[in-house]
C-alpha cells in the first residue's frame, strides 16, 4: 500500500522546533470592509444561510418521515466557505443549529476554533503536513482527522501519545475518533476495496483510534442518470459489512454532498454533507429528485459595483484591449472598477451581462484586471455611481432581475462552484444579518 503522501520519519517536531500548538499559518489576507476604499464588494446575507441550513433540515426531515435514516446536517465550508468567509458561516451556521461542519484543510479546521466554533469539525482532505506540529494542531484543536492510509494511523497514535505525555497525564490516553474513508469510485482518496483488509489489520494494532465513521463521496450525484451513484452506495454498503466482519462497530455513515443529499434520500445516512446548497446554490436544478420536499434555497453571496465613468462612443468605435468590441450603433459605455482580478472571470468578455436599474446590460469588450466595461445605451439615464450588480439579484427604476451564479457559469463553460470561489480576495465582504 501507498505510503507516498506520507514522510515515515517520525521528527518530534519542525526543524525549527515549532510545535503544534505555535503551528503558524500564513493566510492571505483578505479585504476588509473597514479598510476598504473600493465599491466593488461582496454581499453575504446570513439569513440565507440560516435559511438555507432550516431548509436542508426540514428536507432530511422530510425524507426521514417518508422512510429514509434521520440525517444530521453537517454544512461543507472549505476554501473560506466557497468564498463568503468561512468564519461568518461557521459561526452563523453552528448558532443555526449545524451538527457538524466539514473542511477540506487543517488550516480552515483551525480557523474555524479560532473563530470559536465548537461543533464537530470534520478534515476531509485528511493531510495533516510533513511534520508532527500538524498531527498535534489537529489534536489540540479537537478535529476530527479523516483516514485512508496506514501510515496516518501510525502518525496519528505517536501524536496522541505524544500529547498526552505532554500533558503530565499517565496511563492510556483517551482515544481519537476518525472516519475513515473509502474510495467507491471517485478514484481520488480513500481506500479501494483491495487495501481495505491490510488497513483494517493496522487500525487494530492503534488502540489510541477510535473508528467512528465511515465516509465515501460521489462523483455523479449531479447526474440525471442515477447509475453510479447507485453503484457507489452499493459498494459502499459492501464495504460497510466488510468493516463490521472485521470487528469494528462505526455508528456513524456520511457519503452525501448537495447533489446526493437533495436527490437521494437512502444516500443521506447519518449526516449530509451538503457545499453549494448550504450557500444557497441548486446543485443540479434540472436534474429530477426523489427526495420528499423540494428545497427554496436563497443564494446567500451578492456581488456589487458601481459606475464609475460614462462615456458615448460613434458607430464604428472599439473599445478594450484588443479592441475585441467595436460600436454597432452610437453606443453609451459604462466602466465599472471590477475585473478578472476580482474574480469577474476574463472568458465573460462579449457575452456576460450585469444588473444595472434592474435591468440586463452586456459586457462590451475583454474583461480587464480591474475594470470592465457595460454597453448601458439601452439602460436610459445611468449616471456615475449607479449600483451594478455582477451576481445576484437587483431591483431598480427600472424592472427587477436576477444572475444566479448557474447562470453566470453556464455562459462561460464553468461550473458555480468555480464562479463563487473565484470572487478573489481583494473583493471585501461585507455582512448582512449577522
Ligand atoms: C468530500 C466532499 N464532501 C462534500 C462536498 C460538498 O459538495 P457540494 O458543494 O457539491 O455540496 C465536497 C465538495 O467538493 C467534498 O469534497
């Protein structure tokens, strides 16, 4: 079995003999409302989310009420809460009731208790670092560590050892819960079905682990054809039976992201693990369900700008760099100070749309770094300083519309996710609700 990913030499510590609890984490900083000078920004509303989370509640509720397991929801928030904070949502969502949050990294799991989030917080991603500082951060921090490799097991139990040495405290230390992953066909973590006995073999010889949970993920629960994803839950069942054969009695499955959670109810086990959908984004809004109740998701992210300049331009007039748009007609421009760099992606260049009065106005020309031009001449009387709406909704003088993040990514070859993860961090967000 693979023991790549992992360095084999136990070191006490870093070289430079920082331990967990120092392990310093450089964060990028992102823009701060207070210090921000700028009108281009992101909105998040925490209503929607705590409207969200009640939503994807009410429908395992549901689900269970026709038949399927009582399931938990526990709220997907990596790569800072798909770009809205993942602080503001931690919190929001734990005061809301989450049970359990879940990330990708140690890094957003730490993050997360520093904001004070005290729920279980699962590490999907189930890398701890080279070093022990990392194993002994995720023990100090109570995250709850994902698993797939034998040698993660050996450096999990050194680690809890270690600490508890540490401490002063004598005796067997208390055991660490970890869920343990099984690949079932997405083919990127977890163990496939040929490493699951010599895994099992080793997680008997680690008394200091704990197997609380046993987890897989779906690579087409998006897809109309439930094909796979039926063959995933069958194998993951498979596997199940072969981890009880082995002796061991995990109370707790999880295996479903949005997709699977809102169209699958016998994939939804003991917990959710719903991304898109806790930020108020339909995963798969076309794709037929099975599930009870149908879920009234509100995005939760709003993105803003403003004119900032006007200009008219002659029939014949190009414009941007290029000069990939040239006026068809005496056309009015507007300027907004948002571009690629923002994270308004350079591929909506002479095809996106935004909001302005609440109404559509096209992207004229290529996306710049920082500023993007609107042909505004069928908008009358845009002045400089009018809102512009990028993503989401806007009511105006003039009507009331709607760019879904589904939208915007469907014009360009992407997906949402991509779309609201790209909103960069020079963009700040501001809070509504909170
Ligand atoms: C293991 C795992 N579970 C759940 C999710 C949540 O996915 P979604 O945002 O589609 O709900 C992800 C996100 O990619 C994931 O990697």
């Amino acid at each position: 079995m693979s023991t790549a990913a992992f360095d084999p030499d136990e070191r006490p510590s870093r070289p430079d003999g920082r331990r967990g609890g120092s392990l310093r984490m450089v964060r990028p900083r992102r823009a701060a409302p207070s210090e921000a000078a700028r009108v281009t920004r992101a909105e998040i509303n925490l209503a929607h989310v705590r409207h969200n989370l009640h939503e994807l509640r009410a429908c395992m509720a549901a689900d269970a009420a026709a038949g399927a397991t009582p399931a938990e929801v526990w709220p997907v928030i990596k790569a800072d809460g798909y770009g809205h904070g993942a602080s503001a949502l931690g919190t929001t969502l734990e005061r809301a009731g989450a049970d359990g949050l879940c990330v990708a990294l140690l890094e957003e799991g730490i993050e997360l208790r520093q904001a004070g989030v005290r729920c279980p917080v699962l590490v999907m991603g189930g890398y701890y670092g080279r070093y022990r500082d990392g194993l002994e951060a995720l023990v100090e921090h109570d995250l709850t560590p994902v698993v797939y490799d034998p040698a993660q097991l050996e450096r999990l139990s050194t680690a809890t050892r270690y600490l508890h040495r540490e401490r002063g405290r004598t005796g067997a230390p208390p055991s660490l819960g970890v869920h343990l992953k099984i690949d079932t066909g997405m083919g990127r973590l977890g163990l496939r079905s040929e490493t699951l006995d010599p895994f099992l073999d080793a997680l008997h010889r680690h008394p200091e682990l704990r197997l609380d949970a046993l987890m897989t993920h779906f690579a087409c629960a998006d897809d109309p054809d439930e094909e796979v994803t039926r063959a995933q839950l069958a194998a993951f069942d498979r596997a199940t039976e072969r981890v009880k054969a082995a002796g061991f009695q995990p109370k707790i499955r999880h295996a479903s992201n949005s997709a699977a959670c809102l169209r699958f109810p016998e994939a939804q086990l003991s917990f959710v693990r719903p991304g898109i959908a806790a930020i108020g984004v339909h995963p798969c809004p076309d794709a037929p369900s099975r599930g009870a109740r149908e879920a009234n998701l509100r995005p939760a992210m709003r993105v803003l700008s403003e004119v900032v300049a006007l200009r008219d331009l002659k029939k014949g007039e190009s414009i941007g760099y290029g000069h990939s748009w040239t006026a068809s007609r005496p056309t009015r421009i507007a300027t907004i100070p948002m571009g690629y760099a923002d994270g308004l992606d350079r591929a909506l260049s002479n095809c996106g749309e935004v909001l302005i009065a609440g109404r559509r106005a096209p992207i004229a020309g290529t996306v710049s770094m920082d500023l993007t031009m609107i042909d505004v001449t069928d908008i009358p009387d845009v002045a400089v300083r009018d809102e512009v709406v990028v993503l989401g909704s806007q009511k105006g003088r003039l009507g009331e519309d709607v760019i879904t993040a589904y939208e915007m990514a469907q014009t360009i070859g992407r997906i949402p996710w991509e779309c609201l993860t790209g909103i960069s961090r020079r963009v700040p967000r501001y809070y509504r609700h909170p």
